[in-house]
C-alpha cells in the first residue's frame, strides 16, 4: 500500500513538473496572442470617422511596423484630406481569424482574417463588403504589429460562371 501511494506521488510530482515546463501551454498563448493582436490590427486599419480623423489616424499607426508604418505615416496628409472631403464613417467587424503561421524565434507571423467592412456616406445608403486580408505581423517592444496587409482573392463561388471552360 506504502509502495502504491509512493508510485502515485511520484507519478503525479513528474506530471505536474511536465505540464509546467511544456513549451506548448507558452506557444499556445502566444498563437492567442498574436491573434488578438492581429484581429485588433486589422479592424483599426478598416476603421476610420472622419469626426475623430487624428485618433484614427494615430491608431493606424499604432498598430503598424516598419515598410506599412512608413507608408502609412507618409500618405498620413492624403487620407485626412480625402476622408474630411468624402465625410465617410467606415467601420470594420472581424467576422473570423486564424494564425497562418508562427515563428516565434524570428519574431514573425501570419494571420488570415474575414474582415465587414460598412463605409458610411453623407446622403447615401451604406456600403457593406466582406473581404479576406492575410496579416504579417513582426514582435516589437510593444507587442505584435502589422508589418504588412494585403487583400486575399475569394476565388471561385457556385454561384459565378466558371471561366475555366
């Protein structure tokens, strides 16, 4: 009886220490956070109120990086100028997300995420789309940052002719 507890302590002192130092729990919540961070990164660069164009602006830029950073901050003067002209309110849902990829030694990862996007005009009915973006993100000091942004193609759908032949 001695022998069977002493076994069930040591089994369960090497569990314990096993699932404590398991390199997937700190991977796991890494994957989570880069996709918070890139579902969060997404949705402020589809967003933006022509009322409350600084704070936009600067959130662009906050969730940003290096190359989309710089270009973001360059063109800075042409988005406010034309969002103050249009009068837009745009703002985007995350519909879903997904990590893509994940180097955590090179401080690099991809995101894909189902982004609705409503745009908002003075005297016209709102403009809703659904578009695919695919995210790299870099790790900074600050956390994880988009460092670039592109659409997805939808591809092929039941309902579109096939223009394969």
């Amino acid at each position: 009886m001695a022998f069977a507890a002493l076994c069930s302590a040591v089994w369960a002192g090497f569990s314990w220490y096993g699932a404590a130092h398991d390199d997937t729990l700190a991977y796991a919540a890494t994957r989570d956070e880069v996709r918070s961070a890139g579902e969060q990164a997404v949705q402020n660069l589809n967003t933006l109120d022509h009322r409350k164009i600084e704070a936009g602006l600067d959130s662009w830029e906050e969730s940003t990086t290096g190359e989309l950073r710089g270009q973001l901050k360059k063109g800075r003067k042409g988005f406010e100028k034309q969002i103050r002209e249009a009068k837009t309110v745009t703002s985007a849902r995350i519909l879903s997300s997904a990590v893509a990829e994940l180097d955590e030694r090179a401080g690099r990862a991809g995101v894909l995420v189902a982004v609705r996007t409503t745009v908002k005009a003075p005297k016209e009915k709102p403009a809703t789309k659904q578009t695919r973006m695919r995210g790299e993100l870099t790790r900074t000091e600050d956390g994880w940052k988009l460092s670039a942004l592109a659409q997805v193609p939808v591809g092929y759908s039941a309902t579109a002719p096939d223009e394969r032949g």
